[in-house]
C-alpha cells in the first residue's frame, strides 16, 4: 500500500525525523564495535580509534541535531519497507548465531567480529532499496567488504585481523553517518526548518 508522501522540500522537525533518529542507531553500533574490539589491538591503535570514534560521534550529532543539514526528501517508509526492516534485523542476529556456532565449532573463535561486521553490512543493502536511502549502498558494501576481509584475514591466520577489521568498520560506520549528517549524500542542498 502507497502511502501519501509529504511535499518534495518537507523536512521533519529535527527531533522527530527518523533519519536523524536512526542515524543515533548507526553512531551507537559505531561506538559499540570500536570500543568493544579494540581492546584486542596493540599499541596506540585502541586509544587512537576511540578518540576518532569519540570524535566522529561528536561531529554527527552536531550536525544532526545542532546544526541540522537537508538529508534529502523526506519518504514515508511504506508497510513493505518496515517489513524488509524487521526481516533484515532477524535474518541478521540469525546469520551471526550461525556463523559465530560455524566458527566455533571449528576453532575460530577469534573470527567472529569480522563476520559480524560483515553480516551487519549485509543487512544494510536492503535497507537501501527499502527506504530509498543511498547512504545505505556506501555503508552496507564498506562494512560487508572489511568483514569479509578480515574474515578471510583471520582464517588464513593473521592474528587480530578480524578485530581490526571490527575496528575499522566502527570507524567506517561512523564517518559515513557523519557525512551523511553533514548533507553530502542529498540532493539538491536545501535548508533545514
């Protein structure tokens, strides 16, 4: 069922539109594979991806919410769209079971954030297509492409590959939410009420 969708320059107020609001999902998922696989790295490299992390977050949130950019025109997310939704999000948390009892039973543990950052960017692409968000093609391939690689990575053991991959698929994840925020997937510019 097609849902009336509002004028072509429409934005929703700044603290009801659930782009902005989802985009909070993103940061946190960015926070959460930086802060929880980094730890796993040696030297600077976990001080300096949760700065950067820290940082990006920062910067999105401003722009989101302080200094609000035009995201693009507002759709109305259709009954088909919210059921890709909550598909992508069962078949998600569903593939990582499998695949993180797949690598454990056969000794690779340690594999297991790769192939979660991997299964999160695979759940994206359809969100591309469900809400008509290109963001979601960018987001979706980068993370997919580090977790397949640092799966591969970790199996062909290279030690700390699959967290690395984790790490920069946090980063990845948060510099993309933060460009998004910042307007640069939109077209044309417009102003935001």
């Amino acid at each position: 069922m097609t849902r009336p969708q509002p004028p072509a320059d429409f934005a929703p107020p700044r603290f009801a539109d659930p782009r902005r609001i989802g985009a909070l999902v993103g940061l946190a998922g960015a926070v959460l594979f930086v802060f929880s696989y980094s730890p796993d790295l040696t030297g600077r490299v976990p001080t300096i991806a949760r700065v950067l992390v820290v940082l990006l977050v920062i910067a999105a949130l401003v722009l989101l919410f302080a200094f609000p950019r035009w995201l693009g025109r507002f759709l109305v997310p259709t009954t088909v769209a919210m059921v890709v939704y909550v598909a992508c999000v069962v078949g998600e948390l569903l593939l990582i079971r499998v695949g993180s009892m797949t690598l454990s039973d056969n000794g690779h543990d340690e594999a297991r954030p790769a192939l979660v950052a991997a299964v999160v960017g695979l759940h994206f692409l359809p969100f591309a297509w469900a809400f008509r968000e290109r963001m979601f093609y960018w987001l979706g391939t980068a993370l997919m492409a580090l977790g397949l690689a640092g799966l591969g990575a970790e199996l062909a053991e290279l030690a700390r590959s699959a967290s690395m991959a984790a790490v920069l698929s946090g980063l990845v994840m948060a510099g993309l939410v933060t460009l998004y925020a910042a307007g640069l997937f939109a077209l044309p510019s417009r102003r935001v009420r």
